[in-house]
C-alpha cells in the first residue's frame, strides 16, 4: 500500500473541523518543547500537503485534454467528484497533529543524527 492511501484512510475518521488544542499537551507527547513539537507537525503536514496535490494532479490529468478551449469545457462528474473527496479531506495540519498526538509519526532531529 503506497503512503497516499494510508493518509486517505487515517483521515478518514478525523474530526475535518478546527479544534482548540492545550498546548500543554501537545508538548508534553513528544517529549520535546512546544517548538519542536510544533515544528514536527508542520513539516508532517507539508509533506502531507506535497503528496497529496501531486495525487490530485496526477488524478485530475487523465481527465485533461490538450484540445480544450473555453468553449469546449464540459463538466466532468468523476473529475468533480474526485476534487469534492479532496476538498472534504481534513487540513494537512490536522491530520499531522492527529498523527503525533497518537503516536504514530516518527521524528528525529539532525543534532541527534550527527551525535
């Protein structure tokens, strides 16, 4: 199983919506202070940003056509179907939150490679 779909199934059953979090907590779970727990996520979360677009792309190109003018565009219900399953996808950061509170998101820093 490639790593799109197991981010399209672990955000299946993600509250989509924002939700005020203790920070605190979010601290405390990695061990870490609140800026490198902070910055584990965000990095998670535009890796999650990368593949997925690019599992857009690469989706919506099958649908592209090169003879396409403004005239000739036509609504395509699978394309638009495919863009609205994105779109309901939770937020990147939300699902790389959800992955570091639940303990499945491995991190390292570089201090620790080099030591």
């Amino acid at each position: 199983m490639n790593r799109n779909n197991e981010i399209k199934e672990k955000a299946q059953g993600i509250y989509p919506y924002i939700v005020a979090k203790n920070v605190e907590s979010i601290a405390k779970k990695g061990n870490i202070n609140i800026y490198e727990s902070l910055n584990v996520v965000s990095k998670r979360a535009n890796q999650i940003t990368v593949d997925l677009k690019k599992e857009l792309h690469t989706k919506l190109e099958e649908f592209a056509s090169s003879t396409d003018t403004l005239e000739e565009v036509h609504e395509n219900k699978e394309q638009i179907e495919i863009s609205k399953f994105y779109e309901r996808l939770p937020n990147p950061a939300i699902i790389a939150l959800n992955e570091f509170m639940s303990d499945k998101l491995d991190y390292r820093f570089k201090d620790e490679e080099e030591d």
